[in-house]
C-alpha cells in the first residue's frame, strides 16, 4: 500500500510516537461508531450477514487489527513487556477487543451498557499489555 500523496498546500499529520500513545477514550470511540450507524447505510455495513458488505467488512477487520496490533506491539516493545510469555500476540489480544466490540453490537445494549462494556474492555486490554 502506498503512503498518501499529500497536496503541495497541506502538511501531511504529525508523526505519532508511540511512547504517546494511548487508547482512544471510550466515549469518543463509542461515538465515532454511533455517527458511522446513525448514516442512511451504516447498519448495513457493520452487518456481519448481509453478503453484499461482507468482504468490505472483513477486509476491514484484518484492517483495524493489524492496526491495533501494531500499536500495541509498540507499546509492548517500549515498555518491555512479553506478551507471549503472558501467552498473547499482538494480533491476539486485538483481535479478542474487536470481537467483544462486535458482541457488545450483537447483544444490542443501550449506549449506557455499551459505554460501560467499551471501558471494561479497554481496561481488559490495558491490563493484559502493562508492566
């Protein structure tokens, strides 16, 4: 895949280091997904059934976990931790986050209940990555 070419009058974004990173706040990635849904087709997309968005979506998902999995390699590589002595991968543990995000979808919860199952997910996954 190639980089973006970026217009001679923007700057591309800033590099992000990952000693920064952090995981998105619940809230705001909670949000991002309602808004995707909230769109006239969003549903459809995210549906793991309908076989006209099937293979987008499951594009998608090897997508979002190599992303995942790269950051959390980076922040296990900077803090020195050995996921597979925890037995873990990378690619493991992101992909356990994004099946219980989609089961948390599957279950249709309120936004409460799903806010409240992000955040117990996100502490989930910072625990199993921490010193």
């Amino acid at each position: 895949m190639k980089p973006p070419r970026w217009p001679k009058t923007a700057s591309p974004p800033p590099a992000r280091s990952s000693r920064n990173w952090s995981p998105p706040s619940p809230i705001r990635f909670l949000a991002l997904v309602k808004r995707f849904c909230d769109t006239p087709h969003g549903e459809e997309l995210l549906d793991l059934k309908n076989a006209l968005a099937a293979d987008l979506h499951a594009e998608w998902r090897q997508r979002m976990i190599a992303a995942i999995a790269r950051a959390i390699g980076a922040e296990t590589a900077s803090t020195g931790v050995d996921l597979a002595r925890r037995g873990l991968t990378p690619e493991g543990v992101s992909s356990i986050f994004l099946a219980g995000l989609e089961g948390m979808k599957a279950q249709g919860a309120d936004d409460a209940a799903r806010t409240e199952g992000f955040s117990q997910l996100v502490r989930l996954v910072a625990l199993a990555v921490a010193p």
